[in-house]
C-alpha cells in the first residue's frame, strides 16, 4: 500500500496525519458534499466552508472549482505557487462529460485531473488517489 494511501487509511490512529486536502472557491453546498466523500475515506479537508481549518502550505492535493476553465489561469498559478507541489483536480460545469481526466486539457492547464460537474463520488475519489500516487 503507498504511503499516502496508508496515511489516509491511519487517520486518527496513533498520531499519523492524515492526507490533507485543500477545497478551494468551491460554494459551501459542494464542499459540503466533498467533504462527506472525501472525509468518509479518511482524508482531511479545508476549505473556504471552514475558514478557520485553513492554513496556508502543507496540503498534498488542491480540489478546485471553476466556472470557466479557460479564465482559471490566475487562480491556477497562485494556487501552484502557494501550495507548490501540491496536485490540482478541477471540477468545472465548463467540461464536457466525455473529457478524459488526465489527458490533453488536463496537461494543457497544468493540473493533475479535470472533472465535470456533477461529479460522481467515484470520478472524484479516482482523480485524487490518481494524483496523489503521481506525487509520489
């Protein structure tokens, strides 16, 4: 089993930390949903929902949701600057369902995956553990 994915199956136990997951510009309606889904399979979330759960630095993977992907370059490059290293999933209403969610678009804005919304809680759960592996 990989470290991260031991990491978030020890949340709680014995003082291991947990995967930590930044939600960022997401409404709290679907941060509330991501958090249900991703907190359910032991990762640790902040988000704007939860102001008071976010620092700045330290996560291993960055959700983010925009409404115009092709507009998101300033919100991209401050995300990857503040949180170097840290893997973006973008969720967006602007993707077409049948967009691959590694593949060309997610390369050509430098993210890990590209979702569409509504997103499954397994496209979801898939994306971030295809991502955070990849960091390894």
């Amino acid at each position: 089993m990989s470290q991260v994915a031991d990491a978030a199956e020890r949340k709680g136990e014995g003082g291991a930390s947990a995967v930590r997951i930044l939600v960022a510009d997401a409404d709290c309606a679907l941060y509330g949903l991501l958090e249900e889904w991703l907190a359910d399979t032991g990762y640790e979330l902040a988000g704007a929902c939860a102001p008071d759960e976010v620092a700045h630095g330290g996560y291993d993977l960055i959700v983010v949701d925009v409404p115009f992907p092709r507009e998101a370059t300033d919100v991209l490059k401050a995300l990857q600057r503040e949180h170097r290293g840290a893997p973006i999933v973008m969720l967006s209403t602007g993707f077409f369902s049948g967009v691959e969610a590694s593949g060309v678009l997610a390369r050509s804005l430098g993210v890990a995956s590209v979702l569409p919304k509504p997103v499954t809680r397994e496209a979801l759960l898939a994306a971030v553990r295809r991502a955070l592996q990849r960091r390894q």
